[in-house]
C-alpha cells in the first residue's frame, strides 16, 4: 500500500502537469487567435434567418480560416441602430443593407467603393450575379454593395376560394382591372352584411410606391434631391387605391382590418388574394390546409413590380478591408448561396443556384413561384430613395399624408 504523503506528492505533480498542458493549450490558441483578422459583421433576420447567417459564417471561416467573423444581429429599427454607430465611430466592417436606403450611404461615403477588390479579384465570379442586381448598388457607376438574396412583389392566391367560385385562377398576363373583377366576385358577405372573406386582402396607403412605380409615376427627381409626387398622376395612384376599398370595396377599409392583419385575413381563408414578397413563403408552409399559388403582379399598362434586395457592404471605418471584401464576395458565391436556397425565403442571386434542380424543383413551394420571382427581374423597378432624407422618413412621411385620405374610407 502507498503511504498517504506519496500519494499527495504524486497527485500534486500530476495537477502541476496538467495545469502546465493545459497553460500551453491556452497559450498555442491565442497566438494563433492573434494572427487572425477579426470583422464584425450585423445583419438583421428572422430566427430562421439568422441562423443561416451563423451557417455561412461558419463555412466562411472554415475556407478562411485566417479570419474570425464577429455576428452582430441587430434588431429593429436596424438602419437607425446602424447610422448611431457609425456616427459613435463603432460600425460594423461590414453590414447588411437594401436597395432602399443604399444611395444614401453611397452619397455620404459611409460605404466602400468595391470597384478596385473586384477589378483585382480574378476568383469573383460577377457574371453568376443577375446584373439588374449588381446595378442596383451602383453610385456614379461604381458598385459599392455585393447583393446575396432578392424578392420581387407578386400575388398569392387561395386556390380553394377560386375554385369554390369556379373562378379560373389569375393569368400571366392579366390587368388590374381583370383583378378589380376577380375580387369583386370574390368577395362575399353573409345576410348581415357581414363579410365572409376579402377579394383582395391588402392595399393601403403602405402600397402606394408600388402602385405608383406602376402607372409610371416618380417619386423624386431624377437627382434624387426632390419629392414630386404634387403632380395628376400621382393623385390618381392615390385615387386607385382608395377606390379599391371604397368604390369597389373588395380590400378591408381600415376599421374592417382591425381585428386581423392581412397577411393572417389571407392565412385564416378570408381573403382570396394577398400581395406580398417571398419572404411570406416560409409562413404559409405552416398552414397545411392551405392551398395557395403565385400569381405575378396584375399591370396596368406594361407588366411591373417593385423589386427589393439584400447586399453586404463594407464600412469606410474598417480596419481590415482585404478580410471584409473576402467576406463579401463570399456570401454571393454558390456555396454560400445554397444555404440561402436552402432556407426558402427570399431568391439566390447566384444564377447558379436559382437555375438548379434543387430550387426551381423546390416541393415546398410551387413550382410557378419560384419561376415568377425570377422571371420578374425583367420587368422589375427598384424602390426610389433620395439623398436628402432616409427611405424610412420619407415613406412615413408619405404614409402619414395618405393616411388622413383613408381615414374617410369606410
């Protein structure tokens, strides 16, 4: 038997031997930490979508393993959180953004000019990248934001509710005034007056750039420094709206909506159609009984919607812009890009990826969804913005103004 001293002497040595290992472990570790380049990167998202985000970045740093990516998930009002910081001098190296307010940061050179890591880049492949995407970050012909994922407005219909009618289900190529018709045969209340379930779901005042956009009416100057929406055609956007729910009355007025939102009046069967991007598609994948299709947007004149995509951009802060613009390119790239096919809310920019079996074939959706959303890039406007005012202050300003006409409807 081992006296008890020796036996404290061995289990002391053996303390100082591991604590000794485990000190050069520590030591190894951060010195290879110290060698490696640390970006911060904010994105905003759903929780679906944020863990996407942690996806990408863990396949970006096992490809760059020379790099450490601090996630930064910002909620909202995530373009105000993002202007403090930069204005405190604590931006992130690089951050999300949108094709809204991205002229803004252009204009104040908050963002980097990418023109010279692409030129010299010969691995970023800008031809897999739909062009109508890269051009909507462009300022004074230089691209200053790398898009990753895109939506296009479309309209998703009830199948049952039109088949219930015998009504045949929306066309590719059909107007507003074959959707004002539609409705109104859709729209049905009980022996009370009651309504039973919408044509339409939604078309307030929220939706005035879109219907503007498509009578081809501006909404500032061509150097974006002034509103001009004091014009006729901009009053009959307006005016086309309002009739919608007080002359044809086949969208919920106001009062009507307060119980539910439209997006829920659609989801519950209350309403037979429901404009909305692709980013409701993950939502309408958990009602099981709900048989619902894509339709593209009705027009007026020409065929047009509105377009809205998501790029990462580099702070002109940064530290390390090599390691940013790394990042960047990364998740425009096909291996990144599967991860957001994979998630099924908005579409690809890797034209890669958007013409593979696994997303056009994608049975979670239908098949005509996917196609509409890509096809609608031909015909598709961007949201307008201006460099004297953010997107947000000047669509609540405009909201603001229009909800005192809708306050009279109903």
């Amino acid at each position: 038997m081992i006296p008890y001293h020796k036996l404290l002497s061995i289990f002391k040595k053996s303390i100082i031997i591991i604590f000794s290992i485990f000190i050069m472990i520590v030591t190894a570790c951060t010195k290879k930490d110290s060698k490696r380049a640390t970006i911060r990167v904010a994105y905003w998202g759903n929780p679906e979508e944020r863990v996407t985000k942690l996806k990408i970045i863990e396949a970006f740093e096992k490809k760059y393993p020379e790099i450490k990516v601090k996630p930064s998930a910002i909620n909202w009002p995530y373009f105000q959180k993002i202007l403090t910081e930069i204005a405190g001098g604590d931006v992130p190296d690089v951050f999300l953004i949108d094709d809204r307010p991205f002229i803004d940061y252009a204009y104040k050179k908050t963002i980097v000019n990418l023109d010279p890591f692409i030129k010299k880049d010969q691995g970023f492949n800008m031809g897999d990248i739909f062009p109508e995407l890269i051009d909507a970050f462009r300022w004074k012909g230089s691209i200053y934001g790398i898009p990753n994922q895109f939506y296009t407005f479309v309209v998703y219909y009830n199948k049952e509710l039109f088949d219930k009618e015998n009504i045949e289900y929306p066309s590719a190529i059909w107007t507003w005034q074959d959707c004002i018709a539609l409705a109104k045969k859709l729209t049905r209340k009980d022996a009370k007056g009651v309504t039973i379930h919408y044509g339409l779901s939604n078309l307030g005042p929220h939706y005035f750039n879109l219907i503007a956009r498509q009578m081809g009416v501006r909404i500032f100057n061509k150097d974006r420094t002034k509103c001009i929406l004091d014009n006729p055609k901009a009053v009959k956007a307006a005016q086309f709206i309002i009739d919608m729910l007080d002359k044809h009355k086949v969208v919920p007025t106001p009062s009507e909506g307060q119980s539910f939102g439209p997006m829920q009046l659609f989801q519950m069967g209350k309403a037979a159609m429901h404009i909305s991007g692709q980013w409701l598609i993950p939502e309408l994948r958990n009602y099981k009984d709900l048989k619902w299709s894509v339709a593209p947007m009705p027009r007026f004149k020409e065929k047009k919607t509105l377009l809205g995509i998501h790029a990462f951009v580099i702070s002109s802060q940064t530290k390390h812009p090599e390691q940013a613009w790394k990042f960047v390119k990364f998740v425009a790239s096909p291996e990144a890009q599967k991860l957001i096919a994979r998630l099924r809310i908005n579409i690809p920019v890797s034209k890669t990826v958007v013409y593979s079996e696994d997303f056009v074939e994608d049975k979670q959706r239908p098949r005509e969804g996917n196609r509409i959303g890509v096809d609608a890039l031909k015909y598709s406007l961007l949201w307008e913005s201006s460099t004297n005012c953010t997107v947000d202050f000047a669509s609540d300003t405009i909201n603001r103004e229009l909800d005192k006409c809708f306050a009279y409807v109903g």
